[in-house]
C-alpha cells in the first residue's frame, strides 16, 4: 500500500467507526499483530493472530457509535469475540462444542482476491483483517454469501462446522463472482 492509499483507508475508517486514526491504528496494532507463519497457515492459538483466524463468540453493537466506544475502551475481548453491527443469519453452539482445533489456510492473497480454506468443528466467524469496503462479493463453496462488518471496519463471514473455500473478490458493480 502507498502512504496516499494508507492516508484513503484511514480516513474511511474514521468516518465509518467514529474512531480517529490514532485509535484505530492502536486497534489494529493490538488486536490484529501479524504472524510469520512460513506456508501461510494459521492455526487459532499459534502465535497470537493471523490477518485470517476463526472465533466463536460474537456480541451485537447496531449503533456505529457505541461499537466504536466498546471497542475503544477494551470492554470486548477481540482475541475471543466479535463485534458485529446486527445478528447473523444462525446461532452458534454451546461453548463446550467450541473448536480448538481451527484452522485456516491461504490459498490465494492477491489485490482484489483473496481466497482461504478453513476448517472448524462448530460454528465460528472468520475474521479476515482486512478492510470492510462496497465492491467486496463472497463466495463460501462457491456459493454467495454475506460479508460481515466485524470490530467495525473488517471483514467477516459466518461459517459453519467442517471445511470450507471461502473466497473474497474486489468486483465494480453488482455483479458476484466466486471461485471453483
């Protein structure tokens, strides 16, 4: 990324989350540190988190505002749970099904493109760190599916249990495109 382009996203976020780009850079460094994984994998756990990691716990927020200050003030464990603008589509397992051995693997990471698999034991939320913007389509097993704003300003989709192809693709206009 260019610093204009940095400057463009920064200046985005803060109009969508209320936040300013001193705290919303703290957020990211925070929660969002990134890991040098040499086959790009990620396993939930390994070395704190990956820009793509899974997690089972969400809480609700509808209003921008008050997202911004729970996600300022701490009050939400980013490491353990997500903050969501509405309700998703299903509800999660009991805490005891949760997962521990979560896994998500880059298969593509490219400008307009980035496509994962994951495998999880229950219902869980990937969080991919990278911006929530329009023109962003989703494909999970090469059907449509809906992108969720997570934390405010990320990408997230809700999965359920067993292996997936999740695939994210940059398309101007209305149409979808997902992968094979």
């Amino acid at each position: 990324m260019t610093p204009r382009s940095i400057d463009a996203l920064l200046e985005s976020l803060e109009a969508t989350t209320g936040l300013d780009s001193k705290a919303i850079l703290k957020m990211l460094e925070r929660d969002y540190q990134p890991c040098h994984l040499a086959k790009r994998t990620s396993t939930v756990g390994s070395c704190g988190f990956s820009r793509a990691f899974l997690l089972h716990d969400y809480v609700v927020v509808p209003d921008a505002l008050e997202r911004a200050r729970l996600l300022r003030s701490g009050g939400v464990n980013s490491r353990k749970q997500v903050v969501l603008e509405r309700e998703p589509r299903w509800t999660m397992t009991s805490a005891a099904a949760q997962a521990t051995h979560d896994e998500t693997r880059f298969r593509v990471d490219e400008p307009g493109r980035v496509e994962l698999d994951v495998t999880t034991a229950s219902n869980a939320f990937l969080v991919l760190a990278d911006s929530y913007y329009p023109g962003w389509k989703l494909g999970v097993d090469g059907m449509p599916a809906e992108i969720l704003a997570a934390d405010g300003f990320v990408r997230a989709v809700a999965v359920t249990a067993g292996s997936h192809r999740i695939c994210f693709n940059y398309v101007r206009g209305h149409s979808f495109w997902a992968c094979a």
